[in-house]
C-alpha cells in the first residue's frame, strides 16, 4: 500500500492465535510493542511466503507437529537441539526463576497469552499433566507473551494454575531462543538433558504431549 495509514485505523498489534478460528470477540489481545509489531509483519509475510512453499517443499521443521511422534518412540531426534536456559524471568510473584534451575527435570514449556482461545483449552490439560507427572520429575512452565503483570495474576488464579507462571513481557530474547514465534501457543517439551525433543505450535494434542512427556521421565 501507499501512503501512510491513519492512525485511528492501524491494526491492533499482538501475537496471534495460531488457531484464530476458535477466538472470540472476548479474545482481546493488549496493546503492543512496536517490536511485536514488526513480528506480525513478518509473520503474514511469512505465513505467505510459507503457503507458496508447501506447493513444492515440505514445511520446515519448527512448523511441523509431526515432530511430536518422536517423543512416542522414547527418546529425543538424535538430532535434537539444545535448549537455551540461560534466561531469568520474574514469575506472578515478582520472584526471580532461572530456567537453567529447571535442568534435570523434564519441562514443558508453554508460550501463550490470557487472550489466546487455543491456550485456554490447553491450560486445563497442563494442569491435569503437573499433577499427574510432577512427582515423576516433570516440571510445567508457562510463559505469556504479552500480558502485564495486572492481568496476568488474576487470570493465573481464576484458572487455578498450578505451575510455573512466568512473564514474557518485553523478553523477545526468550522467544528468539526458543522460536521462530510468530503466533501462540506454541509449546515445547525439552529432556532432562536440556534438549528440546518435541514442539507444538498451534492448538495440541492432549494424548500428543501426555506421550511426549511419559517417554522422557
């Protein structure tokens, strides 16, 4: 387009739903970044560039649910990248957590947001998982993306979230690490060994991540 827009007029920024189709007029994403606005940007070029792709070429692997087969064999791809633990993020208490603590435990680790439909129907599963497998050694993290602390909090309590509820806010560091991140949710299931054996994006497979995880305790 040419010409500059009106400012009244501009899309509101945000991640979004890698399933929009189940969103709601009640989904209502905050304010962003205008980081978050040049993700978006590039997500619908890339979301584009991806759908001319696929005429020809198979789409990559970040992309890809099948990757979550390998966890149901019982081990990591021998391949398997190496996740990035050096991060620090402040939970709804304010309180510091290293990521690189979590090491020796088996993590599934949920990028996601309050106003994302997809993560609300994930979110009882993870809770239902941490009881279920947190005596075994599996360790649950959430990290919302985009959501201030004033909202993150009592919608961690209205849930009853009994996991590790971290803010992302302003940390596009962490997605990098873990990305590409173009949309929520996006969730990963990492070895006690610290790398990264299987990744959703989009709304999941509850059985899907129960034999991810089980294969790795």
């Amino acid at each position: 387009m040419s010409g500059a827009l009106d400012e009244s007029r501009k899309p509101q920024a945000r991640l979004p739903h890698l399933d929009e189709s189940m969103s709601n007029d009640r989904d209502l994403p905050p304010p962003g970044s205008n980081r978050l606005r040049i993700r978006w940007a590039i997500a619908a070029a890339s979301a584009l560039a991806l759908a001319l792709l696929t005429l020809a070429t198979p789409l990559p692997l970040w992309f890809d649910h099948i990757d979550a087969a390998a966890g149901s064999r019982g081990a990591c791809p021998a391949n398997a990248k190496a996740a990035n633990l050096d991060f620090t993020l402040k939970d709804i208490n304010n309180q510091d957590v290293r990521l690189a603590s979590l090491k020796g435990k088996v993590i599934l680790l949920d990028f996601w947001a309050t106003w994302c439909g997809p993560c609300k129907i994930e979110i009882p599963w993870f809770i239902e998982m941490q009881n279920k497998y947190g005596s075994s050694g599996l360790r649950v993290v959430g990290i919302s993306v985009d959501d201030t602390l004033d909202k993150l909090k009592p919608f961690v309590s209205q849930m009853k979230m009994n996991y590790t509820v971290l803010q992302g806010l302003d940390h596009d560091d962490v997605q990098d690490a873990f990305g590409p991140i173009f949309g929520v949710p996006v969730t990963l299931v990492i070895s006690r060994e610290g790398k990264i054996c299987t990744r959703h994006m989009g709304l999941g497979s509850k059985p899907d991540f129960e034999n991810a995880i089980k294969a790795l305790l």
